[in-house]
C-alpha cells in the first residue's frame, strides 16, 4: 500500500493568520468619573467643578489611556467632559469619552487599523 501524505492546503493557500491578542491595548487603563465632582451626585456646579479639577492630581494619569465618564444618572455639559480632556491631554497617551469597554475597543479598533497588509 502507498504512503499518504497529506498536504496543508491552508498553508499552501497565502492566508494570513492573525492573532488578534496583538491588537489588544498595552499599558495601563484608567477612568475619570465625574461622579464625584457633582454636588449631590446631581448637579455639575460649574465653578466649584472648575476649582476641583485646578486641584487634582493629573499625574496619576500619567502615561494611561483614560476613559472619562459619569456613574450616577445625571446630565452633564458636554463642555465639562471636553474641559477634563484638556486637562488630561498633556498627562494621557488617549483620552475618550465613555466606560473602560468603550476605551478598550476604540484603542483596538485604532492598533488594528494600524495593521500592516502585504499582498503578495
């Protein structure tokens, strides 16, 4: 009786495997919640929220991706997220506005748009 062989037909056939672990953000992820600069968990008070984030400390954010949200059902000016953000800009490698989960799929969506295709 003759040998098989077998042959690896997906190899022979130039797809590309990805391992999509590669594309998942590296470094640290951090959350700026606004829930704490509301008075009462209700209320963003614009000059008490301006002369809380003159006294925070920005360095903890130091070299993070950063997601900014608010955990408490309130409604908050768009101004004041964008007013964090500047804040942030100088300190975070990315800022974006929502939960960690949104962060993590907008930096995985940005590392594998990065993704380098060569057609053969």
């Amino acid at each position: 009786m003759a040998e098989e062989v077998f042959v690896n037909k997906v190899a022979e056939s130039g797809l590309i495997s990805i391992d999509l672990e590669e594309f998942y953000p590296k470094g640290t992820i951090k959350t700026f919640d606004l829930r704490g600069y509301l008075f009462m968990e209700l209320i963003l008070k614009e000059k008490d929220f301006r002369a809380a984030l003159q006294t925070t400390d920005w360095s903890v954010y130091q070299d993070a991706y950063v997601a900014i949200n608010c955990s408490v059902d309130a409604i908050i000016p768009m101004w004041a997220y964008m007013l964090v953000a500047s804040h942030l800009q100088p300190v975070a490698k990315d800022v974006v506005f929502g939960d960690e989960q949104k962060l993590i799929n907008s930096l995985f969506l940005k590392n594998l748009a990065h993704f380098d295709v060569v057609v053969m």
